[in-house]
C-alpha cells in the first residue's frame, strides 16, 4: 500500500515430479504456464500468461530457471 513493495514468497513444486511447462497454443496465441507431471503427463495449470513481464513473475514466485514450450 502507498507505494511500498510486497516481498513474496516463494511457491514450491514437486522438482522430482515435475516440470515446468508454458502450454502455448498455436490458433490464438494463448500461453498457459504450469507444471507436467513426468510420470502421468499430466498438466496443472498455475497461471495465465499474457506477455514476458507475467512470464517474469511466474518463474521468479516458483524459482523456475528454465521452462519448455509445448503447442
């Protein structure tokens, strides 16, 4: 409020488990950021994502150093 800056926590993930994951699709432009289950191949939405700022701020809250793309 007024200006100040809000420390977030961090968010955790399963790392052994997961991966993270931008589902982008090709007709619309739509990207999804989430985590894929290795194992099942299963995806867990997180957050919508509209351009490289919320891409930014997706991986900084879960300490994501890398994501892969998939259409």
């Amino acid at each position: 409020m007024f200006g100040r800056k809000v420390k977030k926590e961090k968010k955790t993930f399963d790392r052994e488990n997961q991966k993270a994951v931008l589902k982008c699709s090709i007709c619309n432009g739509e990207q999804v950021a989430g985590f894929k289950d290795i194992a099942t191949g299963q995806f867990h939405e997180v957050a919508f994502v509209r351009n490289d700022r919320e891409l930014k701020e997706f991986m900084e809250e879960y300490g994501v150093e890398d994501i892969t793309k998939e259409y």
